[in-house]
C-alpha cells in the first residue's frame, strides 16, 4: 500500500509502511549510511505528516519485515494481545500520540495497553513526537521487576555498577567493584563485560563477584556479560550465575549475527530459572540493544535503525527481562553522529522500551570519534532522569579503560539521584543505611569498617 502527502506543491509517494517509517525519522546518519533517510527535511515532513493520518491497525496488516521471512517479525504478531490493544484501536498514529500525552493516559492505563501495542506502533509514535513529548510519555510509564531487589520503583533511580578492567584482572575488578558500592551504585547490577569471552575466564569472575555479594549480603545481583552459550556452559559447571546476559537485535538475521535465536534466548532462561537464586523474584535475563548494530551486520532488511532498535524489545519482551538497556552511542557515529543525534535516539528508546512494558535502562555514552562530549552526556542523563529512566550505567571517572567508550560516573548517578530527589532500590537503600554509606555522599565519605577488608582474599 502506497502513501502519500504534499508538502510546500511537492507530491511525495512512500510505496510502502517500511519506506515511510524510516523517511518520517529524524535525520541520523545511520540511516543515510543505509540509504533509507528522506533526501530532504520537506520529504521528511510529509512522510511525519503521513505517518500521523495513518491508522494503527494498518500496522497488524502489514509487516515491516515479511511474516515468513523472519522470527522476530512472528513473534511481535503472534504475541499481539487484542484485547489490550481495544483502547487504542481506533485511533491514528497522531491520535495515539495525543492519547498517550493526556489524561487518560495514565500509568496503569499504559501498562494494561503494552501487551497490544507493536514495536512499529510505538516507533512510528516517537518519530512525530517532540523531545518533551517523550520525556512526557515515558514518565508516566511503570515498569517494575525483582530478584534480589525491586528494581522500578517511583521514586528510584538504579545504577548498574560497571567494573570492567582491560585484562579482567580480579583486583582492578575488586576495586571499582568497592568504588561503586561506596557511592551508591550497584543495585541495578554489579555487571563485569569481560575482555574475553573464555569460559575459565567467565568462571573465576563470576566466583569473584559473588564473594563480594555474599561476603557482605548485598541485596543485588550480579553478571558476566559473556555470551549466552557461554553462560549456559558455566550453569552446566555449577558457577553461580544470577543474570544471563545478551545482546540482540529486531529482525532474525542481527540475532544470527549475534550467535543467538529465539530458541537458544528461551533455553538460556529456562536453565537461569532452574538455579533458583533470585530471593525475591524471578527476571533472571539481562538485554542489551543499541541503534546501529542491525546495520552493522547487514540485516536491517531495508528498514530504518529506529524501527529495528524498537523490534528488539519484542524480542526482550518475550523473556520478561530484569534489565534492558540501549547502548546508545556505543556503536559510533557513522549511525548516530553527534550529541544531538544520540539525545534524540537515546530518548527515543527509552520511551519506545517503557512503552512496550519494558525495565527500560540507557548507557548514556560516547565514542571518542563522535562529535558529542560529556556536556550531551549530562544534557541526556538529566533528560532520561525526568523521564524515568530505570537505570544509568556507573562506571569509574566515566572512562570505560575495557570497553574504550565514554559512559557515566558513580558521581554522575548521584548528581542525578540528589537533582531529581530519587533514591536506589529501597533493598539496596536499607543496605546502605545498614553498612554505613551515605546515599548522597559525593566522595563516598570515610571507608566504613565493615567494608574494609572489601580487597582482601578476593583477588
């Protein structure tokens, strides 16, 4: 089915639901890179102005990726709940926005909506909207999982405690580990992405992390961001994993990329589930996810980042994560090439995550090559602090020496947390209270006593 609007005399045709979506996103170059962006801002408004008329049932007519060409697309169709779709059903893409802005739209009213909605619906929605419009519709969203801890609350804000080292040495890992607990971070996860993905490797880190848990009865959880074969090698090993970690994408081919399948993502979680070692609940998968990665791999399939980033949270979704989070500027600006474009997709995401029912996390970060700085970073984290975001990445001096990327500090969490009045996990906050940290401390305050031996034996 063909669309079509003019703008300013000019007639413009979009051929299909895919071609509109990605010629009505805002300019980013990825999707120039692909060869999918409008060719000018005039076309890029008619197909926005297209978009809006269009009603959202058309999108359970027509797939942006053939039904029987791609597993992510049966997914998203097979699960759609009508049912929870009924409110919403009779309105265009321009009403839904105009709905989920108002009154009606409140956050119970969004949650029971999640199940119906698509991830094309809640794409085409962000690309008509104002950055105010989804840092609007996002707050009013509630997101709430559990497994040591109740992670999306009101109120909280939860940071994932990043302690990477170039060579996963265990003292450099110890020590951030103890950096991070002292100014708060930590509850959303203490999460290792490993500088090889080696299964001895894997093993020894997971035992170190957690030690540290146990030897001081932290209520988190903690995670090897290794792949999820490898993951599933180290539960047959009896190594004490509480999160299985992966990365993924929105069609079949980026997953293929990635090692993974829908399958292979189910059979992951039953063996997670099967060690039961979450206390208070049981979202024991952890989904990282970024614009970009599809068309890195080739497997866009012809549609715009937005639109595939949006597909791979059906695919979190699915597995009733106790994380998600995009890596926004991770992949580099050859597909989001300025602070600009990075604020935009990252509050994109965010809003699209929450929206589809998700724990909606964001790294707020940079690579050195883009033309952004930690000025977009702080303009970003605030922005996603008044949207709700789930939780910010902590990471030492906001340097990632592992990863070589530019991310957020423990001290960038707490200026978050003390600007917008939020505290952890109420499980970690009693901790805290508990070992002597000051929740709002910026230097940490004096080491308390009993986690002074925190380096001892762990190495």
């Amino acid at each position: 089915m063909a669309f079509t609007h003019a703008v300013g005399g000019t007639r413009y045709v979009f051929p299909d639901l895919r071609t509109l979506l990605a010629r009505a996103t805002p300019l980013r170059s990825g999707d120039v890179l692909a060869g999918v962006a409008a060719e000018t801002a005039q076309e890029r408004v008619a197909a926005q102005r297209a978009l809006a008329d269009l009603p959202l049932r058309h999108f359970l007519a027509e797939a942006v990726i053939p039904y029987e060409a791609d597993e992510v697309t049966r997914l998203i169709q097979d699960r759609h709940d009508a049912a929870a779709f009924a409110p919403v059903a009779h309105l265009t893409v321009g009403g839904f926005r105009d709905w989920a802005l108002g009154e009606a739209a409140t956050p119970e009213a969004l949650a029971a909506l999640a199940p119906g909605l698509t991830p094309e619906m809640v794409a085409a929605l962000t690309k008509i909207c104002r950055l105010q419009d989804l840092v609007a519709i996002a707050a009013k969203c509630r997101v709430t999982t559990r497994f040591r801890n109740t992670i999306g609350l009101p109120g909280t804000l939860s940071i994932r405690l990043q302690p990477n080292d170039p060579v996963d040495d265990p003292r450099g890992v110890a020590a951030a580990i103890l950096d991070g607990l002292l100014l708060g971070a930590g509850d959303a996860v203490i999460g290792v992405n490993p500088a090889t993905d080696n299964l001895d490797n894997t093993i020894r880190l997971l035992g170190l992390l957690d030690a540290v848990r146990d030897r001081y009865a932290i209520p988190t959880q903690t995670c090897v961001l290794a792949h999820v074969t490898t993951s599933l090698l180290a539960i047959e090993r009896g190594a004490p994993i509480d999160l299985v970690f992966q990365s993924i994408g929105g069609t079949e081919g980026v997953n293929r990329s990635f090692g993974v399948s829908l399958a292979l993502l189910k059979e992951a979680r039953e063996a997670a589930l099967s060690l039961h070692r979450g206390t208070i609940g049981d979202n024991v998968m952890y989904f990282e996810t970024g614009q970009g990665s599809a068309l890195s791999a080739d497997a866009h399939q012809g549609c715009d980042q937005q639109t595939v980033e949006a597909r791979a949270y059906a695919v979190a979704r699915e597995f009733s994560p106790l994380l998600v989070n995009s890596v926004v500027g991770f992949i580099g600006p050859e597909y989001l090439f300025d602070g600009k474009q990075i604020t935009r997709a990252g509050l994109e995401d965010h809003c699209c995550g929450k929206l589809l029912g998700l724990p909606m996390g964001v790294d707020v970060c940079y690579t050195n090559h883009a033309e952004a700085d930690q000025d977009d970073m702080d303009g970003l984290l605030t922005l996603l602090g008044v949207a709700g975001v789930t939780y910010v990445m902590g990471v030492p001096g906001a340097d990632d020496v592992m990863l070589a990327y530019q991310s957020t500090s423990f001290h960038d969490g707490l200026y978050l947390r003390a600007a917008l009045g939020k505290r952890p996990a109420p499980e970690f906050a009693a901790w805290m209270d508990r070992m002597g940290i000051e929740t709002g401390s910026r230097d940490g305050g004096e080491l308390p006593a009993r986690l002074a031996p925190a380096l001892v034996g762990l190495a």
